[in-house]
C-alpha cells in the first residue's frame, strides 16, 4: 500500500506522505478484522483526535472518557513522553529502535522523532491489529534513509517477535537496541505475566541497550481509575491499570536513567510544553539503560 500525496500540507512537499483516510482504505480491509468489537488501538486513535475508527470503538471510548474525563490528556502526554524519550535514546547513540505496540501512526511517530536526530535511524514497528498493518505500510513510502518495518504479532508471544523476519530485517541484536514498549503492557493481564515478557525481551538485547516504557496506573485515583479501566472489557484487550511500584518492577535489570519512573519525564530539559503542567495523569513513563553483566 502507498502513501497518498499530502496535497495540502502547505509545505511544497509534493513527496510528504499522509495517511489514508479510513474511507480511503476500507476497501482493503483484510476480511480478518472485525469492526463490532471495539480495538485497543482503533479507541487510542479516536481519543487521541484520529479518524481511523469505528462506532464501536468512538462508544467505547466515549464511555471510559465519562468515567476519567481528563484521560485524553494523559494520552498526549504519553505522546509526548514517546518523542522525547526516542530522542533521548537517539542522541546518545541509538540508532534502531523496536517499537512494539505502536498503535494506529499518528503525529510524532517513533521513526520522525528518531529521525530529528538520526536520519539513519532504524525502526521495527510491531502490532497486533492488521489494520494497524494497513496504516503501518503506508508509512514506509517515505520514510527518509533510515529504514523502517512492520509486523504483525503480539506481545504476549515475544519469541515470535524477535525471530520475525521483518524485526530482524532492519533490528541487528548484536548491538544497542531502544526497545519500546510505551502504553502497551496495561493491556497485558496479571495472568499473562507481563513481568516475564519484559523479562525475555530484555534477555535478548545486548548491554547499553534501552527500556522505553510508560504505563497506565491509577494511583492518581484508584476508584475512578477502575471505574476507567471496566470500560475496556468489552474491547480487543482489556485495561489492567497498576501501581507505581508494579510498574517500577518492570525496569528489573535496567538502570533507570534520572529522574526515574515519573508523570511528566523530561531529562534533556527540552523546552517546556503546555503538558509539563497537567497534574492529574493517569501513568507514568521511564526509561532504563541494560548495564554490562546483566544476563
């Protein structure tokens, strides 16, 4: 699938890519996806401003916004920790990233922010929505000289993700990896050990590798965080929002690079952003670095 022209983007750039419009690509659909059961990923577009969803997806999402109205808002500060988080990865040296759980691409996409810094910035997108897939595939056309892939897999089975051959196509092991994981493991049940899955995918990256993580948590307020997270039981995943310090166990063989594990992370002291000061977020985002001798 190619990228359609962004006609008015306003910059001269006949080559600038955008993405289609749901219109534009429900045609292509793979028979597979089925638009009556809302998606974690179609209801994250729709809270974040996007047009890529469904009915069910923007009820879904309508009814969980009634429950922590200021969730939205959280969101975007957790799109704001994903850019500065891949630049800060970028600018000490990281130069290929594995995004796992990207999500529908929107404004800020990990492959822009890491190429601000690095042009040659390599990024393995992994998802388990196929029409993450549809989306995803229109955004390698124009990517500039770093390269950039996509797959279809699933957290939950990490080996499947480190042999797929579109991760190991542009993810070379034997170096430094940003593996990012950013809003994704709250929809990984107690049960499914998200622990362990970090676990096994930290084991396969070499020392000076990075965890960029950040997770929904309702320590802010723990009944309305609930009454939230009820509200993605009907949908592809449900929301398992958890505490400061269950997120923090995440990090296990990691060292967290200052300030630590926070709501608003801003290490590089990059200009302030009318978000830096939102009090009320529902999460928290960190980044931690694999020493030597971990194995």
């Amino acid at each position: 699938m190619t990228s359609i022209p962004a006609g008015n983007a306003g910059d001269g750039d006949e080559k600038a890519w955008r993405l289609p419009r749901l219109d534009e690509v429900e045609s292509r659909l793979p028979a597979r996806i089925d638009t009556s059961i809302p998606h974690t990923a179609r209801i994250y577009d729709y809270l974040l401003g996007g047009k890529n969803n469904f009915a069910v997806d923007r009820a879904t999402a309508d009814a969980i916004v009634a429950a922590i109205p200021d969730l939205p808002v959280t969101l975007q500060l957790n799109r704001l920790f994903l850019r500065r988080a891949v630049r800060y990865a970028a600018r000490r040296g990281i130069r290929q990233f594995l995004d796992i759980g990207t999500g529908i691409p929107t404004a800020g996409n990990t492959h822009e922010a890491a190429h601000e810094i690095a042009p040659d910035a390599r990024v393995a997108y992994v998802d388990n929505d196929p029409i993450v897939l549809v989306h995803g595939r229109a955004l390698m056309t124009d990517a500039g000289p770093g390269r950039i892939t996509f797959t279809q897999a699933d957290l939950r089975a990490p080996e499947d993700i480190l042999s797929a051959p579109e991760v190991l196509e542009v993810i070379d092991f034997g170096e430094p990896v940003a593996l990012m994981l950013v809003a994704i493991l709250h929809f990984i049940r107690d049960d499914e050990k998200p622990h362990e899955i970090v676990a096994r995918l930290r084991d396969a990256l070499p020392a000076g590798s990075m965890l960029l993580l950040s997770h929904a948590s309702f320590d802010a307020n723990p009944n309305q965080g609930r009454k939230g997270a009820d509200g993605w039981k009907n949908a592809s995943a449900e929301m398992t929002m958890r505490r400061y310090d269950d997120i923090l166990a995440m990090f296990a063989g990691f060292d967290l690079v200052e300030p630590g594990l926070r709501t608003h992370w801003n290490p590089d002291a990059e200009p302030d952003h009318p978000l830096d000061t939102v009090e009320n977020v529902w999460g928290y985002g960190a980044v931690g670095i694999k020493p030597r001798g971990v194995s």
